[in-house]
C-alpha cells in the first residue's frame, strides 16, 4: 500500500513545495520513500509514498517511468498475477529494470492502452501521465478496494489517495457540499462519486479517468458484475475451496512476513486454514474486551491452536474508544458512522507493531451471504413458502432500513434540519440503493449485490484502508478476488444459503479444520460491548452544544430530543459529523477567517 498523488496544470506553475507538503500529508500510506517528479515544464507533477512489500530495493521506487520517460506512474496495491503478465510482456519485447508489480503497469499500458485494466488482478489505484499525449490516465480496481479521489478547482486537476491531500493545496476553497452533508445520515456514508465538499469526488470502483491536456475529463467504467441464479447438479463445495485457496495463494505473495486477522468467524478462520494449506504459516492477530461475554479472543485462541498458528491477543480498554474516536477524524477524511471503527483502528495498530500486510476476510458476507438482513429476508420468504413478502422497490426500504442503524428518512431529516436546509433532502433518499437494485434474479442475490456495490466500498473498504495505512500497514482481501466474486454471483442461492445454516458452504469448507460449536456460533459484528457506545453522558459532553447547530446545520432541539430519549445511533451519526466539523472545519480555519454556510439563504 502506498499513497500516491497527481498534480496538472493548463495555466499556472507547479510549486514543488506545494506538491511535497500535498504528498506529506500522505506519509503514513507509504514511510520508505517519498518522492515527487515535476514534469512538462512545470505543469504536471506526480508523487509517491512506498511501503515496500514487494521488490525492496531501490529499482521498486516511485514514481517509476518507461525506458524514454514518456509515461510516468505513481501506484497503489498489489497486482497478484504480475509475474504471468511479466512473462508476457517480455515476449512482446519489454525489458524490465525491477522485479515490482508495478512495472508491469507501465509495460502493460505501453502495450495496450487502457485496455491494461482488462489484464490486472488485483486491488489497485494509481496515475499514469502519457508525456505523449499530455494527459492523465487514472483507475481504480474493480471492486474498490484501494481508493481514489480527484478535484477540479481553477486551471488544476489534481488526483490523490486521500481527501486530505487535495484539500491541503493553497488554491482549493473549502466548501461544504450540502447534498452529500445530508445524505450522510441516511447512509453512514457519503455515497460515490460525491464526497462531503464541493469539487472533490471519489472514483468510483471498475472505473478510469482521463484528464486531458486541458484538464476535460472523461470517465469510464471497464468491468461490470452481471448476476445470475445457475444451478449445478454437481457438488460445488470443491471448486470454491479450490477457488478460495488459490486466491489466498495469489494473496500471499510478499517479500516480507505477513499476518491475518483472526476472529471466530468463519470469514478469517477459512482465510487461516488456507493460509496454512498453502504452506504459509502466519502471524495471527485478535484483540479482545475483558468482562464482556461477546468478546471473540477465547475461540480465536482455539482455532489458532487447532490450526497451529501463532497468535498474538491484545485487549482493548474503554479508554482506547473515546481516543480512537478522535483520531479516526484526522484517519478517514470525511464522516463514516460505524462503530466499528475502533477495533479496526485498534487491530490494525497492533498488527503493525509486528508485520506490513495481513489478510482479512472482508467479502465473506457479500459473496456467502453473512449478513443479518440476508438471514431476515430468507426466513420470510421460507415462512411464506416462497412467497416474497418484498416487491422490487419494497426490498430497497427493506434493505434501506437494515442498513441505517438510526434510520434518517425523509420525515427523520425534516426534524433535524433547519428550514433552509430542506431543499437539499433529495425526492428519493434511497437512491443509491435504487441505483444498484437489480430485480430480475433471486431477491437473496439482488440484496448481496446491493452490498457488493454500496455497503462494501463506501462504508467497510474505506474503513478498513484509513485504519490500516493510519498504521502504514496493508491489508489484503482474498475474497474479493475477481474470479472467485464473478463466480459466486453466478451461483444460484441454494449452493451456500439453507434453512439450518447461513454460510454453509464455508461451513462445509472447514467442518474437519474448526470445532463444530464454534462453526453454529452466530454471526456478530466486528464490534465491542455496547457500553462502549451508549453512555449518555459522553453524548451530552460532546452534543448538548453543538457547533452544526451554532452554524446553522442541524437543530439544537432535535439532538436534544435524541438526548432525552436514548436514541444512541442519531446520536452516533451526529457524533461523528459533529467531530469531523470541528476538525477539519472549524479547526483548520484562520482566527480572522469565519465559516461562511453558503447558498442557504
């Protein structure tokens, strides 16, 4: 993992000091090296901030260019069939200087244009600049595992990994953009391509851009997930775990040790067992609360035990909640409310004391159907004997409402929001969801793709990569490998989803590896006690004077009402707007500058 940044210019000089105090804002993305190239006469400038896992000499640098410099790359990720693609390549001609996965980016792109993407496996970001026909060529992988934001401000076109850099140049105007600011407490996020200010947007996953020589931009999509509901005769139990342990293979690949992150859960125990299938042994990572009987640590020390690997525990304490909560302001940029982003921040903190890149099972519950909202909807629908109780858009509210942990639908946003704030509640608070409802395969299916294309990048993707390069450590998804997500989506549900158990393939996978009683443990959330969340008292301190209801924002009266009747998850989302407006709002301001709400009067 590594941040990378792209700086273009149609009318003013570059300043390589701007562009090194940019790039500096990224430096704990990548702490190996730092460096900005300046190219064009001072109009194009592109950075690079390593961490070194794969090619650890110096020939493995950013950013890297072509034998003629006429294509300069900056890179984020890991492409995990490199060395087939390097094969390749040489075939054609090419002569590589490095053994880094990067490098065959460029080739890759010096023979094939655009259409590299089609060739990539992996999770990936990254900026080209093409000397030749003066522009940028930016992508970002299919999923959206790595992000990707770009503004456009004045004569500039700037792309980085983070908000944080771009907001960071002289020239760029912080505004808020009052639409995503409203959308956020419907979602618990800012949904793509939007971001929470004005003229910086976010990338969305299996996407490219260009941005020519006069900074136009173009955006095209360059792979699309079609599922379907096909049925096999054949027991497929072995070609998943076939599938599963080759991409843990791929997934492993590194030049330094790594680790996983191992809970109870099915997710990163089948990630565990393969890890050692594949002669691998790990470091494996848990964290635990004390006094709390939900608290996984014990049966992660079990499964390690069984599957002989070593595992280092470390316990969170209550402190640690309210510190991290800060700290996840300056880490993520923009609001996220999910509360599990104190044990992420937490696990990812330890693992980086010991390794550089761990596995992590993010992508289990999508592709096996994990989740509780999945669980719900087929108990219904066996109740009623198939009947669905859901009707296209009625499974958008269904989801909608599963989804929001202290719902804010339209009415819910009227109450909270001054008067002048109404005309940015858009007609359809749910569209985001709607935009991504496919109704013609099995509701189970359409509610899985619905998570695939919201909830996992906006939400537990962007989470888990702040959390983690917050500590310069990476973190690898073997399930959301593109061949294993194209052929779980074309599976019908009854391959992995009964009656008696959810996930029970994965089950099946690992019924000989885990003991069986922590295999029917009921799923639970990477979470913590609930008391970690619900004091009364620490919303009060941080709410009963709110700076969003001093500038004009929200309503005084409303967060009152939620404070007076306990209604702990507004209060969360509130919270955690509340926070991030201190900070890089109010707090970033000069003392003769004033917050100026624009365009509401």
């Amino acid at each position: 993992m590594c941040g990378i940044l792209g700086i273009k210019s149609t009318q003013k000089l570059i300043e390589r000091k701007t562009a090194n105090s940019m790039l500096l804002t990224m430096q704990h993305r990548g702490k190996d090296n730092q460096s900005i190239h300046i190219l064009n006469n001072q109009t194009v400038a592109i950075g690079h901030a390593r961490l070194s896992l794969i090619d650890l000499s110096l020939s493995g640098n950013q950013p890297m260019c072509n034998e003629n410099q006429t294509i300069w790359l900056s890179f984020n990720g890991e492409i995990y069939n490199f060395k087939e693609l390097k094969v390749q390549l040489e075939q054609l001609g090419h002569v590589f200087k490095s053994q880094s996965d990067a490098e065959v980016i460029i080739h890759g792109y010096e023979e094939w244009g655009n259409s590299v993407l089609q060739k990539l496996n992996g999770m990936f970001a990254f900026v080209i600049y093409d000397e030749n026909k003066q522009h940028f060529f930016c992508a970002r992988d299919r999923i959206g595992i790595k992000p990707l934001y770009y503004a456009q401000f004045d004569s500039f076109f700037i792309v980085a990994s983070e908000i944080k850099a771009l907001i960071k140049h002289p020239e760029f105007n912080k505004e808020i953009n009052f639409e995503s600011f409203i959308k956020y407490f419907t979602y618990r996020y800012i949904p793509s391509p939007n971001t929470i200010y004005k003229n910086i947007y976010k990338l969305p996953p299996a996407s490219y851009l260009i941005a020519d020589k006069n900074n136009r931009i173009e955006i095209h999509e360059y792979w699309q997930l079609v599922p379907s509901d096909k049925k096999y005769n054949s027991n497929i139990d072995n070609e998943v775990y076939q599938r599963l342990k080759l991409s843990v293979k791929q997934h492993l690949q590194s030049d330094v040790p790594l680790g996983i992150f191992l809970s109870s859960g099915l997710d990163s125990s089948t990630i565990a067992m393969l890890t050692q299938e594949n002669n691998y042994n790990p470091y494996a990572f848990t964290i635990g609360f004390d006094n709390w009987e939900k608290s996984e640590h014990k049966q992660a020390f079990i499964i390690a035990q069984q599957l002989n690997i070593r595992e280092y525990y470390e316990k969170i304490l209550p402190n640690n909640t309210i510190e991290n909560i800060y700290q996840s302001v300056y880490n993520y940029d923009e609001p996220i409310a999910d509360i599990s982003i104190v044990p992420t921040y937490e696990i990812c903190r330890f693992a980086a004391s010991k390794v550089r890149t761990v596995l992590s099972g993010e992508g289990g519950d999508e592709l096996f159907a994990g989740y509780h909202w999945h669980k719900t909807y087929m108990s219904h629908l066996w109740f009623y004997k198939g009947l669905s109780l859901f009707k296209n858009d009625s499974l958008v509210e269904y989801y909608a409402q599963s989804m929001a942990m202290g719902l804010f639908n339209h009415s819910e946003l009227t109450k909270l929001l001054p008067f002048n704030l109404y005309k940015y509640i858009p007609d359809d608070v749910f569209y985001f969801y709607r935009k991504h409802y496919i109704k013609d395969i099995h509701p189970l299916k359409a509610l899985q793709y619905l998570d695939l294309k919201t909830f996992l990048p906006e939400l537990v993707l962007t989470k888990v990569d702040r959390a983690s390069m917050a500590h310069t450590l990476e973190v690898r998804v073997p399930f959301l490998d593109k061949s294993l997500v194209e052929f779980m989506f074309s599976l019908h549900p009854q391959h992995y989803f009964n009656k008696q158990q959810q996930k029970y393939l994965l089950q099946n996978i690992l019924k000989s590896k885990i003991p069986q009683n922590i295999l029917n443990k009921p799923k639970q959330g990477f979470v913590g006690p609930d008391s970690f969340y619900s004091h009364k008292l620490f919303y009060f301190q941080h709410l009963k004077k709110s700076n969003l209801a001093k500038n004009g924002l929200i309503r005084q009266e409303t967060i009152d009402h939620y404070l007076q009747n306990g209604e702990i998850w507004k209060l969360w989302k509130i919270l955690i707007m509340e926070n991030w407006f201190n900070y890089w709002i109010l707090g970033q301001l000069n003392s003769k500058e004033n917050f100026l709400i624009k365009n509401l009067t």
